[in-house]
C-alpha cells in the first residue's frame, strides 16, 4: 500500500512544529489505513476464504466426494472393469465360441470330402429292410426290396417283360456276364438280361436266345442261311466245318453254304437246303415215303397244325403229315384224309 506522507504546520505553544503532525499523521494514516486494509484483507480473506471454503468445502467435499466418488467409481470403475472385464471374457469367451464355431465350420467348409465320406460310410452300409416293392439307388447300384422289404440276394426280378438279377450283395447286375447251370447270361447296361438278342464284343459275334442263355455249340438259320456258334458262343468265321460229312467253308460273314442238308438248328428244329443252297420256305417236301412241311421260317413243321388254301392238315412229332389217319384231341376226333 502506498503511504502518503503530509506535512502541516502546526503551533504548540509558542513553537510551530511539523513532525509531530506527520508522525501523528502517519499514525492516524496507518491507524485509519490499517483497519481498511486489514479489514479489506479480513474481508477478502473472509470472502475469499468463505468462497474458498465453499469451494474448498465443496471442493473439498467434492474432493472427498470426487474421491468417494473416486474410490468408489474407481471401486465402480473397478467393478465396471471387472463387469467389462467380465464382459471382456464373457465376450472372450462368446468370441472364443464364435471362433471356435467359426473354426468348426471353417472345418466343416474346408473338409467336405470328411462330411461326404462319413455320408458315403453311411450309404455304404445297405438296409436290410425298406418299403416292400421298391428299388433304391445307393453308390451308383441299384437294389430292390420284395415283398415283405427284404433286400433282394442272389434272385432274379421280373417286370416289364424283362428279367433282373441281384447279387450276393443286393446290387443289380449291370453289364455283366453271369454264368449258372452250365449257361452264360448277359445283364446290360440297365440290368436287363439279354434275349434274343445278337451281342458284339472283342471282335467275336455272340447270340443270346429266348430264355436269355448264350448259343454255344449250336447252329441258327435266320435269313434263309446258315450259321454257328462254337463252344465258346462266338460266331464261326472264315474257317471249315464238317457238318453230315461234308465240309462247309464258313465265309467271313459267318455262313454256311449249305447244299441238300438237312441241318438240325436253332431250338432244335430241323431245316432243308436244296440243290441252290437255297433254305426250303413255305413248301411241302415228300421223301422216305412221306410228306413234310417247311414253314416261312424255314424249319419243318413238327406236332403243328397247317392251315392252307383252305385246308387243315397236322404234322405229328416227327414231323409226319397225317394221311389217311383218325386224330384224338380234345374229347374228339378227326379224321385226316389220304
């Protein structure tokens, strides 16, 4: 604070004097100022310290709030980080899941051919019972449940005016030869057997007949000629062959040419070739004192009735025209003229 000093001139007694004025006026300046400034600092200290009290109060309760609260948001803040913490792990722990499961199917993405082969374990495992009268298509074969939903074994199957077989295992044959009673058979392709039917393979011709067996050893007329399948069912080809005592050569086509044969083929029918080597069709042919008929397929009628030009006539089992006969059937009888 500056202090002010005033000098007056004043007269004790006979004597003027001046110090003792700006003594006293430096006393009544400090006795008057000090209050004022004392009481200014009194009240800005009070002021300031009842401000600051309050603040500090407040400060300091907000301190001691703030560090209760503090403490306790620290305790919160703990808690709060152990919850988050918790919720960290249990995040963690969802998260750990989620890559676990992210990571299963990852696995499940990245190994198919681990879900297909425990499929195919699966599939390979055939049932032995399913729906009666029903096929089922497992690893590329097929199998069929009968009537009581068995799993067919070693049987043959017949519909559609074909005929199946299903082996040992269950599985349909599919091309596939199958060999049984001295007999080969042939499945195609969609399982059915092979009837008669011509079937070309390895460069040899073979022929399957009417009950499905391959022709071994045997001789077949079809288009008015003659051929025949060795022992081991091919068609003869470019080779000789001695048939009543003669010999044939068999061309490459696989024909005989047969002259005045008589040639037992076929399901065991007998047929005739002439002088030309021409197959006899549709004729009578007398000899050895009796008559015979060779129909349009070229084989002699045998235990057959033949209706001709109006006329019936019938050939008994040796293939003999009755002639001048009485024949019984029926609970008749009937009588064939000379």
């Amino acid at each position: 604070m500056e202090i002010k000093k005033h000098f007056k001139l004043y007269k004790d007694g006979k004597k003027w004097c001046c110090a003792a004025i700006a003594t006293t006026a430096l006393g009544i300046g400090l006795t008057i100022g000090s209050p004022s400034v004392l009481a200014d600092a009194d009240t800005i200290t009070s002021t300031s310290d009842a401000n600051n009290s309050l603040v500090k109060n407040d400060n300091t309760s907000d301190t001691n709030s703030n560090s209760e609260s503090t403490f306790t948001d620290t305790n919160k803040n703990s808690t709060n980080e152990k919850a988050v913490n918790e919720n960290i792990n249990i995040d963690s722990s969802q998260q750990t899941n989620q890559e676990q499961t992210e990571s299963n199917n990852s696995e499940e993405q990245t190994n198919p051919v681990n879900v297909k082969a425990e499929n195919t374990d699966i599939k390979d495992s055939i049932p032995e019972k399913s729906t009666p009268n029903t096929f089922k298509e497992i690893n590329g074969s097929t199998y069929y449940y009968g009537e009581n939903g068995d799993l067919y074994r070693n049987q043959f199957y017949n519909n559609w005016g074909r005929t199946y077989y299903f082996g040992s295992d269950g599985a349909r044959w599919d091309n596939r030869f199958y060999n049984n009673w001295g007999r080969t058979y042939y499945f195609q392709n969609d399982g059915s057997r092979l009837d008669n039917s011509f079937y070309n393979n390895w460069g040899r011709t073979y022929y399957f007949g009417a009950d499905g067996a391959r022709w071994d050893n045997r001789y077949m007329v079809k288009w008015g000629r003659a051929y025949y399948f060795g022992s081991d069912g091919a068609l003869l080809q470019n080779q000789l062959k001695s048939i009543n005592g003669i010999n044939y050569w068999i061309n490459n086509e696989g024909v005989i040419p047969l002259k005045n044969q008589f040639l037992t083929a076929n399901e065991n029918q007998l047929f005739y070739f002439d002088g030309n080597g021409s197959l006899v069709i549709n004729k009578f042919y007398h000899n050895w004192g009796h008559t015979y008929y060779f129909g349009s397929d070229g084989a002699r009628y045998t235990d057959q009735f033949l209706n001709r030009d109006g006329k019936v006539y019938y050939f008994d089992n040796q293939g003999i025209m009755y002639q001048d006969q009485y024949y019984k059937n029926w609970g008749h009888t009937y009588y064939f003229g000379a």
